[in-house]
C-alpha cells in the first residue's frame, strides 16, 4: 500500500481486494444466444408461461421489419400477439410507461415481449411492474421498493412474465433488475431496481442487430465498456461482477470497432456484443454513470455518448486515488491490450487516452459541448451527480468541486 491519498489506507483497510464483509449478487434472467432466434419466440415465451403477449417496441424497429418476423415467431409457437405498442420514444418517460401498462390491460395481454434498445426494454420492464401491481410509473420508484409478501418483508412478488430482444448492444436492460426512464415532471431520471424486474428471458440474436447504424452500435457499445469499467472498479465489486466485466471487455476489445465498422456484414462481431452487453451490466457502477444521468436528463444527451466522452475523465481522476484503485485500471488495460504504464496515476492516463482514441475511431463526440451542453449548465449537471446514488459507490469520493472540475473537463 502506498499513496498519500490511498482511500484503503484512510479507512485502514484495502478496499478494493480481499474477500468482503458483505456482497450481493443475483442474475436471474434465463438467456438463449445464437442464430436464427427469432422464429422460436412463441416457443419460448410458452415455456415461460404466457399465452397473450403484449409487444413493446419503437417506429423506427418496426419500420425494418424486424417486429413482423418476430411476431411471425410469436404465432408460430401457439401464443396470441394481444398487441403491439410501438409508441416509445428514443428517450422514454412515466407518461409512456403508464400509458403502455394501460393498453396492456384493455387488451387482455398476460405477459410482455420488448423488442428494442434500452428505452424500450426499460419501458416494458416498468410497465409490466405497472400492470401487475397497479398505481403509476413514478410510484415505482426505488430500490428493492416493489411489493413483497407478508407486509412488505417476504418474498417479492413477481410480475407478468416480460421476455426482452435487444436490438442494440450496450445497455444490458435484458438481463438486469434495473430500469431507468425519465420523470419529465420533475425533469429527473427515475430509477427503479428489484428483482422482479429480471426479465424472464434475454433472446440475443445478431439478426436483431442487423440493422442498427454504425453511431448507435458505436455509443451502445461504449455504455457497455462502461459497464465493464465502472462496475470492476466500483466500491460495490464483487468476484461475480469481476469474472463478467473481464470477459465482457475481451468480447468488446475484439468485437466493437469490427460491429460498428461492418455491422451488416459482420454477424459474428454484433452477435459477440450482444454478449459482451448483457455480462458488462452491472447495478455496481459509478461517477461516469452519475455524471451522465443528468446529461441526459437536462440535455437530451443519449446515454451512450454522455458515458463515452466523461469516462476518461473519471478514469483519471480515480487512478489518483491510489494503488487500489490504479491496480484494478491495470487489469481492464491488461484486457483491452493497452500498455498500462505500470502504477498509479500514469496508469489511468494511459487508459484514458486510449478510450478516448477509440471514441473517437469511432466517430463519436469527445467533449460535452459537441452534443448542446453549454457551461452554464455545469452547476445544474454537478446538482444531479451529486444526488445520483451511484456517486456513493465511486472508488474515490468526488466532492462538488471535484465534479465541476470534472464536467469542465470533459466539456
Ligand atoms: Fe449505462
């Protein structure tokens, strides 16, 4: 242990290695991978008890034709399409949310298909909630707040059996308990996380990739990098975690640039997103994800690209923390193929400056200011980090003035 400001040190413990007083982890989805899904999915969707399905997706999917095939699939096995709600929009909200839970229920429907990125799986995710128990979107809100048995301490109760096909590699919604839209009332990003929220099923198939454009694959693929990232490093890590991001980063180092390169062309690179996303997932995350809510929740910047321009910038500022933390930036560049440097702060700006080379061979945004946020919204911006929970799990504690020197920085 060595570093004057080493945050082990200051609590008198190594934080970031050893074994843990306390972990958790859970992954409950059941997930089916490989070629030629999508004509199975009423099969699939029978084995998970349904028998009316109620689709969730956007205009722009269904304009591809994707969603006709997949309902094709759903027939095929024997299960009814009670619907199809195409109405989320790129950035979804409670309104959409409430209004999908409702249709649902005029339409006799008894468990959920989402196909579409993370604001469509999102949204199904918490309209199921909705439909189930009742109430409103912005009640949901929380962690480990969904109705459980035996006034509220026993088991969570279940909700209506919800089966997700990503159509973009980055935001791993299929397979997580958490789900995020935005609360345009009170111009925040609502949260909620729970077990029931793990999808019964994740269907990843490149098929359902094919068409997505080279900019989202590219900004999708980022918020998967920063899964990976940000959850190995976190406060809240864990060995599980730990096995998943390091997997998942091999998977993008060889896969990202070749499925935003050659998406079309290119099944093997999307199919190996499509993983790599679901096992960087993470409710384990930290200040580039604290940074990026409120991008998105203030600026409309999508979620993607706000990760990809402030994660070098937290990157660096946490290496500083000390050789705990740098010693876990050692590993990710250890997968990502990136001379490291060695120790400490260096390590950090070593990785940094490749992420930000790859963001850019990506033709992605590098600053803020590329994308309408504008300094005067810096405070507004350090507001929102600083109440995000995932500020709480940072390796290294960003205090205001950290964040706004950080926000300046990535502006
Ligand atoms: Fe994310």
């Amino acid at each position: 242990m060595t570093g004057s400001f080493d945050v082990g040190e200051a609590f008198g413990a190594r934080r970031m290695a050893g074994f843990k007083d306390f972990f958790q982890h859970a992954s409950a989805t059941r997930v089916v991978a490989g070629r030629d899904l999508l004509s199975s999915t009423g099969f699939e969707l029978g084995k998970e008890g349904a028998h009316r399905v109620w689709l969730v997706t956007d205009k722009v999917i269904r304009e591809t034709g994707l969603v006709d095939r997949v309902e094709a699939g759903v027939t095929d096995g024997g299960v009814e399409v009670a619907g199809v709600f195409d109405d989320v929009p790129q950035d979804s909200s409670t309104e959409v949310v409430d209004r999908c839970a409702a249709e649902a229920r005029e339409a006799g429907a008894d468990a959920f298909l989402a196909v579409g990125g993370g604001s469509v799986l999102d949204t199904a995710k918490i309209a199921d909630s909705v439909f189930t128990h009742g109430g409103t979107a912005a009640e949901q809100e929380g962690f480990f707040l969904m109705p459980r048995a035996d006034d509220e301490m026993g088991v969570p109760l279940p909700i209506a059996p919800l089966v997700c096909v990503p159509t973009t590699a980055g935001t791993g919604s299929e397979v997580s308990m958490g789900a995020l839209v935005k609360d345009p009332v009170r111009k925040v990003k609502l949260e909620i996380c729970d077990f029931p929220l793990f999808p019964r099923l994740a269907i990843l198939d490149p098929e359902a990739t094919r068409t997505l454009p080279p900019k989202i694959a590219a900004a999708t693929g980022m918020d998967a990098m920063t899964h990976a990232i940000e959850s190995y490093v976190s406060l809240e890590w864990n060995p599980f975690q730990e096995a998943r991001s390091m997997q998942a980063l091999r998977l993008i180092r060889s896969n990202l640039e070749r499925a935003v390169d050659d998406g079309p062309g290119d099944e093997e690179a999307r199919g190996n997103m499509l993983v790599a996303a679901s096992l960087a997932i993470a409710i384990e995350l930290g200040s580039t994800h604290a940074m990026s809510h409120p991008c998105g929740g203030l600026y409309g910047v999508p979620h993607g690209v706000a990760n990809a321009i402030n994660l070098p910038h937290v990157i660096r500022f946490n290496a500083e923390a000390g050789d705990d933390v740098a010693d876990r930036y050692r590993d990710v560049c250890e997968a990502l193929g990136v001379e490291s440097g060695g120790s400490g702060a260096a390590v950090g700006d070593n990785l940094a400056g490749h992420l930000t080379q790859l963001v850019e061979g990506l033709g992605l945004p590098t600053r803020l200011s590329e994308v309408g946020v504008p300094e005067e919204g810096i405070p507004a911006l350090v507001e929102g980090a600083m109440g995000d929970g995932l500020s709480l799990m940072n390796p290294r504690e960003p205090s205001e003035e950290d964040y706004e020197r950080l926000f300046r920085g990535a502006l």
